[in-house]
C-alpha cells in the first residue's frame, strides 16, 4: 500500500549543516522503502539520495564582484554575472545522483555499442581553459585523447552536453531506468560549496584539492577526493 503523502519527511530547508543534511537523507530513504547509496548496474555506476530542498540560488553582488576581481580557474569571468539575482529554488522531489562522475570505461561501453561520436571528434576538437578564463578549442582533444594517457577508472571529460544526454538515453535503455542530467538548480543544490569559501578546500582550486587534470600529471581516478557533504546555504 502506498504510503500517504503526508507522511513524507518535510522538505530540508537550507541552510543546514552536514549531519542534518545525512538526517534528511536517511529519513527520505526509509519513507521511500529504498537506500541511502546502492549500485545499480554491472559498470559499478553507484547513485545516492539527495532529498528535496530549499536553497538559496545563485551569487550575491558582493559575491559577484570579489569574483571578478579575483583569479577564476574553473570559469570565465564573463559567465559570472548571470549567477545573479539570487534566489529561492525548491527542489520538489528526491532523486538519485551518481556518486562519481561517468569513467572512461562506462563511456567507451557507450561508443563501443553505439559507434557514437562526441561533438569534439565532430566538430574540431575539445576546449581547454585558459589562465585567462578562457576557453581555446583543441583539434586534438577528445574524450579518447585529452592531453594525457587516460585510464578506465577516470572520468571521462571533454564532453558536451548533447554527449551526455546521448549516453544517459542509452543507460536508461539498458537498464530500464530513467537517467538523465541534472538541471542547473539541482546541481547548484548538490554540488556546490558552502561559502566561505568559494571552493570546498580553501579560496582556489587546484591539483590537491579535486581532480584537476593537466596535460603534466594527466587525472586521478573517481573518487580519489572526498565528496563535500549536501549542505547548502
């Protein structure tokens, strides 16, 4: 018998901190008679619970401006700006995001069955980000070579959005599941840092901190950093 809506946890209203954030997890994965994280298919891809929530979008203009007057690694400045307003999103329904990002194994599967080709094998190459927060397109950058020997166990990147939503077609029709990429504000709810500061290790992001590839070091593979807990703010 299905359980009556108004016995559903309430929604987890930010801010919150990391331990209520676990509390709401574990109580929306006994009300939906499911686990917290679990594996779902033979590639060993592992999901987890996020419940719904309320949090505050996007960047203040203070945020903004120290931005922008900063040294950006991760976007160029003049995407910045449209993180304002900010403002009040709900997310309405649990959902269950991968734990780590898409390994070059999962994907290569994916072409291997399909003979798909990614937008930067078809349209001259993948982009790298510069120092100057900007992005240069590379004619010799893909998925199957982007600057470094890559291994099975690292995600695989430069990817677009048209690639991914390809591959999560061909997961659900695979397993029979429906996976798609998460929206922007379901992914800002997840994912982003709790400031201060901007980063989840500290004021920049580098090698130490999170899976920063370069073409010297070449990437680690999923998983070798700690997640940072759901907490937004």
């Amino acid at each position: 018998m299905a359980v009556p809506a108004k016995l559903a946890p309430p929604v987890a209203a930010a801010p919150f901190d990391a331990g209520q954030a676990k509390a709401h997890q574990e109580a929306w994965a006994r009300h939906l008679g499911l686990p917290v994280e679990y594996v779902v298919n033979s590639s060993g891809l592992a999901v987890r619970l996020v419940p719904p929530g309320e949090f505050e979008m996007g960047s203040s203009d203070e945020k903004i401006a120290e931005h922008l007057k900063g040294n950006l690694s991760v976007a160029p400045r003049r995407d910045i700006p449209s993180e304002a307003p900010r403002h009040r999103v709900r997310i309405t329904k649990p959902l269950y995001v991968g734990v780590h990002e898409v390994t070059v194994k999962a994907f290569r599967a994916f072409v291997d069955a399909t003979g798909y080709q990614t937008e930067a094998e078809t349209t001259g190459g993948g982009f790298w980000l510069t120092a100057e927060g900007d992005f240069k397109r590379d004619p010799r950058c893909s998925w199957k070579d982007p600057g470094w020997k890559i291994a099975d166990d690292e995600s695989a990147v430069c990817l677009s959005p048209r690639d991914g939503t390809e591959f999560c077609q061909w997961l659900s029709k695979q397993d029979g599941r429906a996976w798609r990429l998460p929206t922007e504000a379901e992914w800002e709810y997840f994912a982003r840092p709790a400031p201060p500061p901007s980063f989840t290790r500290g004021t920049s992001l580098g090698e130490k901190q999170a899976n920063v590839a370069n073409s010297k070091r070449g990437a680690s593979a999923v998983g070798s950093y700690p997640a940072k807990p759901l907490r937004p703010v």
